[in-house]
C-alpha cells in the first residue's frame, strides 16, 4: 500500500484520491481552499465522463442529479437556422453505452468529495496549498504554503491550469492566453419563457463569437454563456460584469437567443487559457493530470471529462504496485493518456475556430460540410471520443462491444 498525495481537491484531484484508494492505496488530498467547493454552473458530461464515474462507483449518484439534454444542437446565432442536431436518444445511449448529460458543476463535485470522504483510505486536507516537491528515488516530500513537509511515495499534481507542480516539473510558464472572452450566468428557469425552455445543449455560432445554453439542477436553471473571440491579451478569471455590456457586446444576434441572454443578471466574466500538448507529464514520482497536464479550451466540453478518464487510468496503473516501480507505473500512465488529451486538446481548439467562430465564406464551408453528414456521420464522427474504452481488459471489451453494435 502506498500513501499517494494528491495536490488539488477539483474534480481532477477527488476523482483520482477516489480511484487510488479504490486500487488500494491511501490518498492524501492537499487542497489550498479551506473547504471544497466548484462554481454554480453547469458542466456537460459524454460518456466517456459516465464510463470514468461508472468505474469510481459514482455514475448513479452523477446521473441522479444530471439533466438528460435530448440533442446537441448547432444554430446559426443570426438567422436562427438549425445548422445540426445529434440527437442524443436511445440509439446514442445504446451506441455508446452510457448517456450525455448536463449536471451542474458543485452536483459533480460534492458527489465525488462525498465518495472520498466515505471512503477510509481517503485523507482531506484543506487549507493546504503545495508550493514544490522535492523527489528523492524512495520518495516525495510536498511543501506546503504553511511550511509543513508531507511525506509520500508519489505525487499527482491535479493543481489545475496554473498548477505548482507542473510548474516545477517543466517550468513551461503561464498557460496561453486564447484571446476568447466568456461571459457567464445562471438564470432561474422561472424567468425563461416557456417556448424558449429546450431540453437540449444549444449552440448559437456566430461571426467570432457564440452563445451556449442548457438546463441545469434538475431543469430549474438555464446555464448560460456567450464567448468573443476578442483578441483579448490578458488573463481574467470571473471579473463581475454589467448586462448591458454583455448585451452590447453581440449584436445582430437573433432575437430568441437575444432574448434569453437579457435574462442574465449576475454576469461573470473570463478570459479563455489553455497549454499546447506537453511531451511529459512525470518526473519520477510525480505526474500531472486534469487541467495540470493538458489544460485545453472547452469547445469539445471534455475537460473534466479527460480529468476523470485520467483518474480512472491512474488507479488501475497504480493497483498492486511494487514500492520500487512507482516512477515506472507513473510513466505508464502517462504514456496511456497523453496522446488521447493531446488529440483533444487540438480538437477543441479547432472546434472553436472551425465550427463555432467562423465569418463570411469560411462559415458558408461549414455550413455545407455540417449539411453534407447524415445522422450516422456525425455520430461516427465522435465515436473515438465519447466510445472510448476505459479500464481493464473485461471492461474494455464490454466499450468496444457497445461502440461496434
Ligand atoms: C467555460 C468553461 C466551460 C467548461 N465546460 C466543460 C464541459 O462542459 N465539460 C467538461 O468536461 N469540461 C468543461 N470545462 C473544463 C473543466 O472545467 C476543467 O477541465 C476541469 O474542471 C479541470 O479539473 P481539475 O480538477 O483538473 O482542475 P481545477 O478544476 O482547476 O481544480 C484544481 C484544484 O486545485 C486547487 N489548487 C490549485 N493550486 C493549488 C495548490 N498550489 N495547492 C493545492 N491546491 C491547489 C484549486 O483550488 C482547485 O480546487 C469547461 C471549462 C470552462 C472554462
């Protein structure tokens, strides 16, 4: 048995704490915040999420407060048209053998974080932000804010998008500024009219710009924000700000989609960051994983959805793990996820500037290419992210079986 700290106590971090105890070992949660928590709005999770959760022992409690969205759907932001829509029904479910939904953010987390604190090899520290490690062959001593060392046999950096310990591992600087500034609010769905109350994940693209919206917390809020591609420079992190600014900042959006974005009253502002792919996520006993590892824009909305696909990784490399290979079954993790992150970390960039962002004759192609697929194209076209097989080889022939029916 191995002690294993974990920096971060995001969805990242519980979800790998609860996959290294369930292989066995203890894990030791140092997280800087002085009590758990996630923002109040949504998150949408593909099956592949569900499959992870499924393995942890928490897809029930997931689903149970999720909202099953019936289609994803593109619009244009200006005509109103529908661009595409894969229905998300029971030929998806049976495709991919678990649901796509919509949860709101502290509904995942506080499900994880209740799963870690009912389990007893799980240990939480909160109020215990890492500043550096220093590895050593035999082990790993965590420095904390607070001047205290934590002892351990590895460490899993899941610190976020500015994580310290990727930081010290690869000295790779702040993450990239996109230049994409999102406005974010949650409305109560009390106030939305009834004809606008869709039970699906809607995507108005705009000329370099978009809107997204869906329901949350069991259907009795609307999760929504609208993004520019502005060019902005600087990193901002959710700045208050005024509804008439975000009113203005969109025009010749259609009216139907106007008319939701003035039911927002708290906005928060942020500007988009992501990392390009990194060649190494280990240094001996320490990884990286979540948003430490491959921190990505979330236009294919599978950031958290890699978090716990990592995790589910990690807990199956570390089970039965031989004191003197821990270095070795980290790089084996790593090497496991890499490319898929890598791959989804360009994909994402490239669904913003493709299909959501794009103006005049480039927006005309995209019109024409989404008109060109049949429902199965667009379903085929996702089978390799939202199909992916997890696990051990009896799970993993279970997927496949799913994906090729
Ligand atoms: C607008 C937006 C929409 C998104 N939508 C989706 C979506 O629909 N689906 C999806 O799958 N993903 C989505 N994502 C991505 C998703 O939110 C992230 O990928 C995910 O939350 C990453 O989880 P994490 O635990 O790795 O990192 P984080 O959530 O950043 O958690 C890191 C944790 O570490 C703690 N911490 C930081 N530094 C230290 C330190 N030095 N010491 C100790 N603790 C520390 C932090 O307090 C935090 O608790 C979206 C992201 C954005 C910005």
């Amino acid at each position: 048995m191995l002690n294993i700290a974990v920096a971060g106590g995001g969805i990242g971090g519980l979800a790998s704490a609860l996959a290294v105890a369930r292989a066995g070992h203890t894990a030791h949660v140092l997280e800087r915040n002085t009590e758990f928590a996630e923002l109040g709005a949504g998150i949408q999770l593909a099956p592949n999420a569900f499959r992870a959760l499924r393995h942890l022992g928490v897809a029930e409690p997931v689903a149970a407060r999720a909202v099953r969205v019936a289609a994803l759907r593109l619009l244009d932001a200006r005509s109103g048209a529908l661009l595409t829509e894969m229905p998300l029904d029971d030929a998806y479910r049976h495709r991919f053998g678990e649901p796509y939904a919509v949860v709101q953010r502290g509904d995942l987390h506080s499900t994880l974080l209740t799963a870690c604190q009912e389990h007893e090899r799980v240990v939480l520290h909160p109020g215990t932000a890492v500043t550096g490690y220093r590895a050593t062959p035999d082990a790993v001593r965590v420095v904390t804010a607070d001047g205290r060392t934590v002892e351990a046999d590895a460490l899993v950096g899941a610190d976020g998008i500015r994580s310290r310990v990727r930081a010290q591992m690869l000295g790779d600087g702040p993450p990239r500024v996109s230049g994409h500034t999102i406005h974010r609010t949650v409305v109560p769905m009390a106030d939305v009219p009834d004809g606008l109350r869709w039970n699906s994940v809607n995507l108005w693209a705009g000329p370099g710009w978009h809107m997204v919206h869906y329901p949350i917390a069991n259907g009795e809020k609307l999760n929504l924000a609208i993004t520019r591609d502005d060019g902005a420079r600087t990193a901002v992190s959710g700045v208050p700000t005024s509804r008439d600014e975000v009113l203005a900042g969109f025009p010749g959006l259609h009216p139907r989609a106007r008319a939701l974005l003035g039911l927002g009253r708290e906005w928060r502002t942020w500007v988009l960051c992501d990392r390009p792919p990194a060649a190494t996520w280990t240094e001996g006993r320490v990884c990286l994983t979540g948003d430490a590892a491959h921190a990505m824009l979330q236009y294919a909305a599978q950031g958290a959805c890699m978090a716990l696909e990592d995790a589910v990784v990690l807990g199956e490399v570390l089970e039965g793990t031989p004191e003197d290979d821990v270095a070795g079954r980290l790089a084996l993790f790593a090497g496991l996820r890499r490319e898929r992150a890598a791959r989804v970390q360009e994909v994402s960039s490239w669904m913003g500037h493709a299909l959501y962002h794009p103006r005049g004759a480039a927006a005309a192609e995209r019109d024409a290419m989404l008109a060109s697929l049949s429902p199965d194209d667009l379903l085929a076209a996702v089978d390799w992210l939202h199909g992916h097989a997890l696990g051990g080889p009896a799970h993993q022939g279970a997927a496949q079986a799913v994906v090729l029916t």
